[in-house]
C-alpha cells in the first residue's frame, strides 16, 4: 500500500504542472480506456450504453463523452452492486464503501487495492501543496469508530502506521473524547468536515477552552465564507478546502493555495459542468458529473454529483496547469444537539441510516424545540419493520431527544445548498 501511494504521489507531482494540451490528452487517453473497460467488463454499463445504441468505438476525443448517458445515484442504488462491478474484479481484495448518503441516496461501491492507494496519493498531494511535512503533527476531525473504517487501511501495513504515528488517525464513539484527544495531542494541522468545525468551535465557545491549528484542512462538506471565517477566527488557521465524493474516490478538486480558485485533478478524472444536459461555458455555473479514471471495480461514468459549481477558463496565479471551478454549491450538514447538551455527529448519523436495511433514502431535520423528525422513504414491502428499525437505531443516537419517524413517498434531490442532516437550533 505505501509505495503504491508513492509511486502514484510521484506521478501526479509531475501532472500538476504540465500544460492543458499534455493534460488534455491523458485525460483522453484515460477517458476512452474506463469506458471501453465499462462497457466490456460491468454489466449494468454494458446494458446502459446498449440501450442507448452508443458507439464505443467512436469515444476518441474529451467531448465524445456527451454520447454517453448520464447516471445517478438513483441508478446505482437500483442496480445490484454486483451488475456495477467489473467481471474481472478481484472482490475479496476489494474494501466495499456504502456512502453516507449526503443526497440522502445512500450508494455503494468498491474500492480495490490500486484505487486506495491513488486515493491517498491525491489527498498526500493536496497536503504537500499546503505545506505540511512528516514532521507535523495531524489529526482527524471526524466521527469515525472502529467498526465502520476499513480495516486493511486503518492497521495494517506502512501506510497504516503513518496514518497511525504522523496522520493522527484515531478512531472515537463520541464529540467529547475527540475534543479531550485535540486538547491533549495539539496537532499542527488539523483535517476535518465543516459541521465538525463549526461545533468544535461552538465546543469551544461553551467550556471557555481554546484550540489553535497552523491548518485546518476541511472536506467531505460545503465550506461557505461564514464557516470559513468562523474557523479562522476561533482557532488561528489557515483554512483550505478540498471537494470530493465517497462513491467517486474520494478528492475531485482541492483550493489552490493562493486562493484563487479549485484545482480539478484533471489527470485522474473528468468533470462536467451542464444545464440541461449541454456544456455550460466558462464563467457559468454548470451541473457537476463526474468520470473517474482510478475505480475500476465499480467503474464511475458520467455521474450526476447533485452539486453546482463555475468553471474558470482563467490561468492559476500559482503556475499549474490542472484547471480551475470556482464557487461550488454543494450539500451541507450540521450536527444534531440534544437537549441534554451532547453533539451527535452528522456522519454518524448517514453511516446508520445508511447501513439501515430498507431504508432507500432518508433526511433528518432538529427542529427548534429540540425535536427531531425524520422522513424515509423504503423500497421494501415490509413498511412497518423498517419504520421500527429506524426508530430503534435513532433513539440510540439521540438518547430521550422527542423523535418523529415517518413514511414519505419520495425526498427531492436537488442541485445546489441543501441538507440532508439539518439542525434548526442557533446558538
């Protein structure tokens, strides 16, 4: 694991650099071998783009990807995971992921050995931009228990002793022991969701204790210029952000350190911005729908984010080459305050109700009296199972919290600012 995360590190050290011709044409080259690889190898795209009387043959250029249709997680939570995987995956080396639903969709997909591996070549990539070595100190900012991270990256190996002894990397049940780790290990950096900042930061405000990080990395979430100054402020960071999907691969895009804007990794997929289903030109705000290069059990073509961002057609300030997009409007979430003061985290509550059986998509609202309502819509006969199994894990999340589970036909997902996590309560 840790010199495949090397080696592919080297590579894309050298990537970020290059000219937009250079990078426009292994971006061709990569885009035609994972549809071809689609097309012959996993049977839900072979039976897609047969449908759709698509020409393999004729995806020789970056915007022949229009031929193609476009999917969604809808599509994917319809489809077994086993009509999406590649005939010649190797499955038992494979770490299946189950996102926690930031759509409220929750998806599944796997994740090989080579997949891991570039993933954390592109998250150390980011890192080193921002200036952080092996000498610094770094931790996660997140709920994460044992059970629910992948094993084989968590304990074994190089990689798993860095992420051990230089990442931080700590598993915690609960708000207050992550806290009392943060306070006790006073890291240099500091990686972590919004929502996890803005209740560290509220944390903070109410025990009267002070945290300081030379960097707060954040990711997985909306960032808008409120957290961000709110972060800033609270704890004496630098702030940069990244933007990225589970079911993707993890880093899509990731702030220039000049600020300018968000570098795409254009060298390891292919983003989209559309309305309508047309290419939106520069300096307008466009549909993202994403190509991976690197997931090759599950492949990832032409996916609908469900998140808006600008593409800018502008030079970087900092020299690379990887293009930019700007102002993204993604989904945010919030963690959920019960009344006897305890933070449930919002990622914790996507991985249960995620990992709930018959529960198709889900949205959790806290409303100002403290009450929480959630709405679920199952694709299973058996309702009233569902409902209960439902209740039964959110009373174990929220304690006493009055609680309100109730049936609905269909949850809209749309583009653009909205919560699948929502609390109401200020303060």
């Amino acid at each position: 694991m840790l010199l495949g995360v090397l080696r592919n590190w080297a590579w894309l050290q050298r990537t970020q650099w290059m000219n937009r011709n250079e990078l426009e044409r292994i971006q061709t080259e990569r885009l035609r071998e994972t549809v071809i690889h689609a097309y012959q190898k996993v049977p839900f795209y072979n039976e897609l783009y047969e449908a759709a009387h698509v020409p393999i043959n004729s995806i020789w250029q970056a915007n022949d990807i229009s031929k193609l249709p476009v999917t969604t997680s809808i599509d994917f939570r319809r489809a077994p995971i086993e009509m999406r995987t590649a005939l010649d995956a190797k499955v038992s080396s494979c770490i299946i992921h189950t996102t926690s639903g930031t759509t409220g969709v929750p998806v599944s997909t796997l994740e090989d050995p080579y997949a891991a591996a570039y993933r954390e070549a592109l998250m150390l990539r980011f890192l080193w931009t921002y200036g952080v070595r092996p000498q610094d100190k770094m931790a996660r900012g997140r709920y994460m228990s044992a059970s629910t991270y992948p094993k084989r990256l968590a304990e074994t190996g190089g990689w798993g002793m860095l992420r051990r002894k230089v990442l931080g990397q700590r598993f915690f049940t609960t708000f207050g022991d992550q806290f009392k780790f943060l306070v006790e290990f006073k890291p240099d950096v500091l990686l972590a969701n919004s929502s996890f900042c803005k209740a560290l930061a509220r944390h903070c405000k109410e025990t009267e204790r002070k945290l300081q990080f030379r960097m707060v990395v954040t990711w997985g979430e909306l960032l808008d210029a409120s957290t961000r100054n709110l972060i800033q402020d609270t704890f004496q960071s630098e702030v940069f952000d990244q933007y990225g999907l589970e079911e993707v691969g993890g880093s899509i895009a990731w702030e220039c350190p000049t600020h300018s804007g968000y570098h795409i990794n254009a060298e390891s997929l292919m983003l989209e911005f559309l309305h309508n289903g047309a290419p939106v030109p520069a300096g307008e705000a466009g549909e993202m729908h994403v190509t991976c290069f690197h997931r090759m059990a599950t492949p990832i073509v032409r996916y609908f984010t469900g998140d808006v961002a600008t593409i800018v057609d502008d030079n970087c300030p900092c020299g690379r080459g990887l293009p930019l997009m700007r102002e993204i409007q993604g989904r945010v979430t919030d963690y959920i305050l019960t009344p006897a003061g305890r933070h449930v985290s919002p990622h914790q509550i996507m991985g249960v109700l995620a990992n709930t059986p018959g529960v198709a998509q889900y949205k959790v609202t806290q409303k100002e009296d403290f009450s929480i309502e959630v709405s679920v819509v199952t694709d299973r006969n058996e309702v009233k199972q569902v409902i209960k199994d439902v209740e039964v894990r959110c009373m174990e999340l929220f304690d006493e919290t009055p609680l309100d589970v109730k049936l609905v036909d269909n949850i809209a997902v749309t583009s653009g600012k909205s919560r699948v996590v929502e609390s109401r309560i200020t303060g």
